[in-house]
C-alpha cells in the first residue's frame, strides 16, 4: 500500500548485507563505527539526568516522568550528553531506546552518546528513524544474541561492527523532514482518536450516572435525595444504605502456589481473572469490589462458584434488589471517595455497607439495568471501531518509516 503511493528511485543494487537486502543505486553501506564516534564526556554541575524512553524520545527526565525509576546514590561512570547526540540505550535498544537527545545533560553509562565521526557527513536523526526499524522488525534482538548468547544487550562496539544503508546527507535530511512531518500529522490523529475514547468513556459514567439516579422518565417529579453524590431523585424512590441489600466481607487470600492452570474455578482479584484453582470460596450471586490497590472501587458483577482474593470486597445481595442494577450503581458513587489511607488506596466493608443509593421499584431497576447495557453497546462499538484505527494509523507509520529509511520509497 505504500509502496504503492510513493515513487521509487530509479535503480537498486545488492547491499551485499542479508538483512539489509537492496538498496537504491546511490547508496552505499557503512559500519556504525565509520558513521559514528562514541563521546566519553565529564558531568558538569548543572547537568540534570537525561532519559532514553522506547518511544525514541531522549529527553530531560524531569520534562517526562520522574516516578518509576531507580536512582544511583554516587551516579558512578555517569557521562555528559548533550543536544544533538544519537543516543542508545544498550539495555533497551531492542525495544525501541534509540534516539537523539532534545537537551543536554547526563546519563547513566548504560547509554552510548554518538556524534557524527565527520561532521555534516551524516544526520543523527535518520540513524535515531533506521535504528528504531531495525530493533523493532526484531533484527537487533537476533544480531545481539548472535554476537552475545542469552543477552540483548547493544553496545557501543555491536553498533560499531553493524553494517547500515548509507544515502548521501541530503538524502538522509530529506527522508527526516519526510517522516517529521509525516509522523507528527499520524501522532496527532492518533491523539485526537485517543481522546474521543476518553470522552466516550466519559459518556459511558454519565450514561449511569443519570439512569441511577434520575431514572428514565424525563417528567417525573423530582426531590432531593439529602445525598450529594446523588442530588435529586425521582419523588417515588427510596434511599437506602447498601447494607439494606447484603452484607459485605473481604475475599481470602491465596498463594501463587494454590493457583493452577486447569483448576475447576476461576481466582479473581480486584480486577477480575487472576487463575484458576480447585477450590471456590464464594456461590451465587454476589458482586465483586476491588478494595486495594490500583483497582481501588473496580466494581465486578458474579454468579456462580469462584475464589475471591483478599483484594477483593465480596458483596451478597440479599434478593431485595437487582444485582445488576446495584452494580450499576456502584460504578456511578465513584467508590474511590471512599478510600481511607494515604498511602496505597483502601476500602473498607464498613464504608462499602453505610454508603447511601437511590433504590427505585424493581420494575424501574430492570428497565434502567436494560437502558444502560443498550447504550454500552453503542458505545463500546464506538470505542472498539476508535481502537481500530488507532492500530491502522500506527501499522502504517511504522511502515512508512521502515519504507522511507530503507529506499523503499523516493521521497526527494
């Protein structure tokens, strides 16, 4: 499909490399080292750390993220970087961690800084596209363990020793700008896709948010409900506490130990399927909160026999109102408010049972649990059509890239 909306170059040769195949006539093919010298600089006091991401982006670290990292106390054999370096990280190249730095700093010595061997001779920023075709299409992986068994490590001196497409520079700067453009315009439909997703996850809460608590019937008189999550109610409902409708306990725990890959019955966590084991500790119907951790207020509806791990609230519903209809309305009080630590999120039983909910005549309960799932339908077609593209658009800019940096196509 590419290939076919671009021209390409008049003639092409044998590289004389396998995995670099043909290339067109006016390029030649150079080892990393002829390209490229490795930079051995000091650290500066100014210096703030510079992270290589899989992304290929190679920035300040405070610019992006600062949680999920280790930090070395001594910051032994770290290394100055600056603008304009291609930089590898030997640990992560294979996934991506090649790129050219937007700032200067320091890094770990896990990366190796390069610069042109000959200035204005070669553009970093087309070794940052081409280096990341080639850890991504698995080439790296298979190159690094060839070179060293069990290991994906990339040094310097792997790099060196690789053989690489060669255009002249005005070629390499043309191909750049190319993709620049190219790639941002993808990027930017992606992000645009991206957040109507969100917004239509956000329609999914409103949807149940205001089925839950005004119900389907837009001239019903109305009153206040005295609660504030939920405001004003349909005049004939009721508002009950959830113990009204079950009790509450916590799930147990269970060991990796007790987890088997063809147990009898599910293992479930605060966010659903976790293995299986031979032996249940719930039956019937029930509902299931996450009550720790990142799925704090995950709200799961259950029949049936399963173990219930102890991240995991275990709500039994009495029979006084539907099961799916509570769960809706679980999912719209938003059960994160309920959270009472400061350090990781907890819920309690206690707070799960004196939590207030409107509660209409069962005929209402069934018509609104209908109500929402017909709108989910619409709704997560949207999303999984939305998803879709978002996967067309990256496949294609990955073989744009791949396209454009090995003369597949013309882009001059």
């Amino acid at each position: 499909m590419i290939n076919a909306a671009y021209p390409k170059y008049e003639s092409y040769r044998d590289s004389g490399v396998e995995w670099v195949g043909a290339i067109p006539a006016s390029w030649n093919v150079r080892r990393g080292k002829w390209l490229f010298k490795k930079m051995d600089r000091s650290v500066r006091p100014e210096d703030e750390i510079v992270t290589c991401f899989r992304d290929g982006v190679v920035t300040l670290r405070v610019k992006r993220r600062t949680e999920g990292f280790t930090n070395a106390l001594k910051e032994h054999g770290y290394q100055g970087i600056r603008k304009g370096d291609l930089v590898i990280h030997a640990m992560d190249a294979f996934a991506g961690a090649v790129g050219v730095s937007d700032s200067d700093g320091k890094s770990t010595p896990v990366y190796s800084a390069c610069v042109p061997r000959v200035e204005g001779t070669v553009n970093p920023h087309f070794y940052a596209y081409y280096m990341r075709h080639i850890a991504l299409s698995g080439l790296l992986v298979a190159m690094a363990k060839g070179i060293r068994e069990r290991s994906t490590d990339f040094r310097f001196g792997d790099f060196a020793d690789l053989a690489l497409a060669a255009p002249p520079i005005e070629e390499q700067t043309a191909i750049v700008a190319f993709l620049d453009g190219k790639c941002a315009a993808i990027d930017e439909a992606v992000r645009i896709k991206e957040e109507q997703i969100r917004l239509l996850a956000e329609r999914r809460q409103i949807l149940i948010q205001q089925a839950v608590t005004r119900g389907l019937n837009p001239d019903a008189p109305m009153k206040d409900s005295g609660i504030d999550w939920i405001g004003q109610i349909p005049a004939h409902w009721e508002v009950k506490k959830v113990k009204h409708f079950g009790r509450n306990r916590s799930g147990d725990g269970i060991t990796n130990s007790q987890l088997e890959d063809d147990g009898t019955y599910e293992v479930w966590g605060g966010n659903g399927l976790m293995g299986y084991s031979d032996q249940y500790n719930v039956d019937g119907d029930y509902i299931v909160i996450g009550r720790v951790g990142a799925y704090c207020g995950n709200i799961r509806l259950a029949q049936g026999k399963r173990w219930i791990s102890d991240n995991a609230l275990i709500l039994r519903i009495s029979g006084r109102v539907s099961s799916r209809y509570l769960a809706r309305v679980l999912q719209a009080a938003d059960l994160n408010r309920l959270n009472e630590s400061n350090a990781q999120p907890l819920i309690t039983g206690g707070k799960v049972s004196n939590l207030s909910v409107p509660y209409p005549p069962l005929d209402e309960q069934n018509s609104i649990v209908a109500h929402i799932a017909s709108g989910f339908d619409k709704i997560a077609n949207a999303i999984v059509i939305k998803q879709s593209q978002i996967t067309a658009l990256r496949e294609y800019k990955t073989s744009l890239i791949n396209a454009a940096v090995t003369g597949k196509i013309k882009v001059l």
